[in-house]
C-alpha cells in the first residue's frame, strides 16, 4: 500500500484571501514503511511574505524570490502522489492551499476522497489531549529536538513516524529493514524477531475448577428458594 506523507508552509491561514503555498515536502511510504523517495520544493509565492509567515518556518520573501512558481512543477508534483493517499496533519488545510495552487493553474483539485487527517485520528485515540505535532511527538517518544522551526519536509518526516504510532505502531522486538534486490529492482522486508527474557518460571499444577458436592448442594438449595422461576418452564 502506498502513501503520501506530506506537509506544507504557506504566507498565510486563507487561500481564498490571497495567501500563497510557499514549500511543500512529501514523503512516500509503502505498507507504512518510508522508502526514501521524497518530493521537496519552495515556490515564490508571487506576493510578499507577512512578518507573522515568516516568524514560524524562518522563509522570506528574499529566499523565495528566485525559486519556482508552483505552476512550474505542479505535473512533477502530481506525478509523485500520483493517486495515493494523502496523508497530512490537519489535512484540510493542507488541501485547501494544494488545490487552490492547482486550480490557479488549470490543473483538477485533489479529491478530498484521499485525505487521511492525522489530527482526526490523535482525537479519537486520545480525546482531550494536546493535539499539535509537537505534543504527539512528546507523547510517543519520537525525537523532534532538530525543530526549531517548521519546515514542510522536516515536518512530513517527523509525520510519517507519528502515522505508524498511531496506526498501531511497530511490535516491540520487530526490525523491519528494506534491502535493495539487485537488478529486480525490488524492496525486500527482513523480519527478525529477537525474545529475550531473564524470567524463571515455576511450574504449577492445573487448579481444579469442578465445583464440589458441598458447593452444588447450596447452589441447589438456593435456587430451590425462587418460586415458578422462568427457566424451569
């Protein structure tokens, strides 16, 4: 099964107000396992970028301004998420900035019908929780000491193990390692599934678990004091 991690930075909260998708980095994964391959970009959003933008991921309109537009390589970036899944957190507004970009330039939405919205997952799993990717993070012990800022790819990848934890996570003792299969072309999982333990079991006889005579004498007695009980009609 493949996915498509992804995130984005923007100038802004609204794309109907004029606000531009600036970075976008995806992450593809197969059977929730990431394969390497990742499509990253920034785009000159074609505006200026909002003191507030800038103060979270650190892109300024000086950075931007020789990069591509978003046009430029909307078929490359279709043809990576190609018909996946999208995974992202707070997907809808991710896809509100990726559709709108693509409408601006004369391409078809992202069906909706694709959105996996991490958020919406956190909430069932953990209703009343802190429900940021920071605070997911934390929760599940997933290293993010290399984010001082936000960044689209940066951001995908700490997502992509964020997904897998709350999908059900590895089982503890179980390496997954992809390995290259030559020529082929292939992606080979390798299992190994090591059990230690430093337990001594005692044996124990099987309890007896029959009632006794005395036991279904006063179960009898007992049930002797209903009268015209319904299941001995």
């Amino acid at each position: 099964m493949r996915e498509i991690v992804f995130d984005t930075e923007t100038t802004g909260l609204d794309p109907k107000s004029g606000d531009r998708l600036v970075e976008i980095g995806c992450v593809e994964m197969v059977n929730r396992v990431p394969t390497g391959q990742v499509f990253h970009c920034y785009f000159n959003p074609e505006r200026d970028m909002p003191a507030e933008a800038e103060a979270v991921h650190g892109l300024s309109i000086t950075f931007l301004s020789d990069k591509p537009k978003f046009a430029e390589l909307a078929d490359e970036f279709l043809a990576f998420i190609a018909d996946s899944p999208m995974v992202a957190h707070n997907a809808g507004f991710d896809f509100g900035f990726i559709n709108n970009e693509l409408e601006m330039c004369g391409r078809q939405p992202v069906s909706r019908d694709r959105m996996v919205d991490t958020v919406a997952i956190a909430r069932r799993k953990h209703p009343g929780a802190k429900l940021s990717l920071d605070a997911l993070c934390t929760r599940y012990g997933i290293d993010r000491s290399h984010r001082t800022k936000h960044g689209a790819l940066l951001d995908a990848e700490l997502l992509a193990q964020l997904y897998v934890e709350l999908m059900g996570g590895r089982q503890i003792g179980l390496e997954l390692a992809a390995v290259a299969a030559g020529a082929a072309g292939l992606v080979v999982v390798e299992e190994s599934i090591t059990v230690t333990s430093s337990l001594t079991r005692t044996f124990r006889s099987p309890r007896p678990h029959a009632a006794s005579a005395e036991e279904l004498a006063r179960h009898a007695e007992f049930m002797a004091g209903f009268a015209e009980p319904i299941w001995s009609r």
